[in-house]
C-alpha cells in the first residue's frame, strides 16, 4: 500500500514539471510530527531488537552448521548425548520472556502516549467525514466547512499548537493516512475514532484513504497544509467570509440554483443537504474530487460536463446542461473564492 499511495502522490509532488519533490512524497519513513515521532522511535526500537535477535540466532546457527559439519574422515559413530541443561534451558526461557516485557512496556507506553493525550487550549478541533470518494473537514469552533484540504497551525515559538481530529464515515469504512504525520486511523460508520496531528513545519502533506472504499478509493486523496500560526488566522478568516456575491455571474448563480447542483451542494449555508463538498469558497483549494484534478475554470467546466470521465463510478451526475449555461455556471463558482 505504501508504494500505491507514493505512486499516486508522485504526479501531485511534481506540480505538472521537473523532478518529484521528495518533501512531498508520503514517506512513513519521513515523519514530521510528534505521534509520528513517537511511533517511529518505537518501530525503530522493535527493528533493532528484533535484528540483534535475528543475528544472533543466525549467527549460532550458521557456527554450528560449521563446526560439526560431516568431515571426510568421519567414523560415523554417534557422539555422547547430552540430555538437559538447566543453564542453557534457564538462560532460552529468560531472556526471551525479557525481551517480551521490554517490547510490551514499550509499546504500551507508546500507545498510551498517543492515544491519551491532552489536548491544550491552543489546540484545533477538526471534524474530518469520510465519503464515497472525498473528504468532508469541519472546524466546529470555527464554523467553517471544507473539503479535502486540512489546514492546521504550526506548533512554534514553545506554544503548541496540536489538531486534535475527530474520525467519521458517513457510508463505508475509510482510513484517514497521511504518513509523514500519523499512523493510518480508520473511519468507520456510527462510530468515532480520534487522532492528533502536530506538524514541525509549514508545508504540504500528502495523504490519502488508506482502506478500499469503492471503485474509486485510489483517487481519494487528501492535502494537509501545515501553516504558520499567522498564515493560519489569514486562511481561517478568509473562510469565515460569506460566498462572494458578484452581480456579474448571477446568471450562473441561477444555473445552480435551478439544476441538480443544489441537491447536494452547499454555498454559504444555502441550497440542499451535504452529499457534496461545500463549494462556498470552492477556488481558494488547489485540487478539485479530492485531489483527482487540479483546481482550474478549464478542469472545472470538464469535471461539471462529464465526471465519470475523470472518476467511473462517481456518485455526482452528469449535468445535462446547455454550453452556454455550463459556461456561466463555471464563471459562478470561479467567483467563489
């Protein structure tokens, strides 16, 4: 799954030209926040002691191999047989059962620190709801209501800054993974997992599902934007903004409102329920289907034209809509940023 997931995020990290930018590579041997730390310390530990174990017991194996190996002038006669050791059977019960404890005190510490942490009062609330094939993320202290792209603060200057993540599924199981920051959580319907992420840098994390969901699983992605503390109340007021309200596109705004769009889209708190992201600030994100494409007026009329062209299986419809209508729809929801 890890090689997939590098796979998939490779075109993303190239932004269209020159080399992969390994920063954005979802490594799990990369990690760049404090769980992720944490569990990597304990992978760590476990590999060393179970290679020493390893080259030990290879190491006696390969020495008896060669020291009582058959020789040509072997008389074939049995040798004395020894039967029982108390030493030896103490020391290959001991140690072992040792060596077991260690790991098991380890890893319940590990756990414990990661599961049960306290979140500070600095710390962000996130909902995140997994669906067929995208991410629904809500800052219910914020009031605010996105999709696929999570920003969070930057921990910096001695003040932490933690976003402590609420784990939903509004249909099927899904895996909220984005490696360089934690290990893969699932989501899984009427119930609600909990993870923490606390990024040692500003930047872009990629991610994606980490469970098959569906046909179009590969293609759930998920961007994490690690922003600095004051680069994160720019985006967080800009979302808190109402949806522009350009007279020039009202044309496209009744386009909306009198098609299929407004079943299952929101902008601004108006039209039908959520079975669709939120579209009230639709052009300040940088991918449109969860990651699938990249947020243009050309990749957006596309996507609202044929859908099933870019995802088979996609739960949005095609919209049957003239050019002329499509056109002043896509200058709508341009507006929207």
């Amino acid at each position: 799954m890890y090689w997939v997931v590098l796979l998939l995020a490779a075109p993303q990290a190239m932004c269209g030209k020159g080399p992969v930018d390994h920063a954005l590579v979802p490594s799990i041997f990369a990690p760049e926040s404090a769980p992720a730390h944490t569990i990597s310390h304990l992978a760590g530990f476990v590999l060393a002691t179970t290679g020493g174990i390893f080259v030990v017991v290879a190491g006696l194996l390969f020495y008896a191999v060669v020291r009582f190996r058959r020789r040509a002038n072997d008389d074939g006669v049995e040798p004395a047989q020894i039967y029982g050791s108390g030493p030896v059977e103490a020391a290959w019960t001991t140690v072992p059962v040792l060596i077991v404890v260690v790991l098991t005190l380890t890893t319940a510490r590990v756990i414990q620190e990661v599961q049960d942490a306290r979140a500070p009062a600095s710390a962000v609330d996130v909902q995140v709801i997994g669906h067929q094939w995208w991410w629904e993320i809500r800052y219910p202290k914020l009031g605010i209501v996105t999709a696929n792209e999570l920003h969070v603060p930057v921990s910096q200057g001695g003040e932490r800054r933690p976003s402590f993540l609420d784990l939903r599924s509004a249909d099927v199981v899904h895996s909220f993974w984005v490696p360089r920051l934690m290990g893969k959580i699932d989501l899984v319907p009427n119930k609600i997992n909990s993870m923490w992420i606390e990024p040692e840098r500003p930047g872009l994390f990629l991610g994606q599902c980490g469970t098959y969901c569906g046909t179009q699983h590969a293609k759930m992605l998920l961007r994490v934007y690690a922003d600095l503390p004051r680069d994160f109340e720019r985006w967080v007021q800009q979302q808190e903004r109402p949806a522009e309200n350009d007279p020039s596109v009202a044309a496209g705004r009744l386009v909306f409102e009198r098609t299929a769009c407004v079943n299952c889209h929101l902008i601004g708190g108006s039209g039908g329920r959520l079975f669709g992201p939120d579209l009230t600030h639709l052009m300040s994100r940088s991918t449109l289907a969860s990651g699938a494409l990249s947020n243009s007026p050309a990749l957006l009329r596309a996507w609202i034209k044929s859908p099933e062209h870019f995802k088979p299986g996609v739960l949005m419809p095609t919209m049957n809509v003239s050019d002329s209508d499509l056109d002043q729809l896509v200058a709508y929801l341009t507006s929207l940023k």
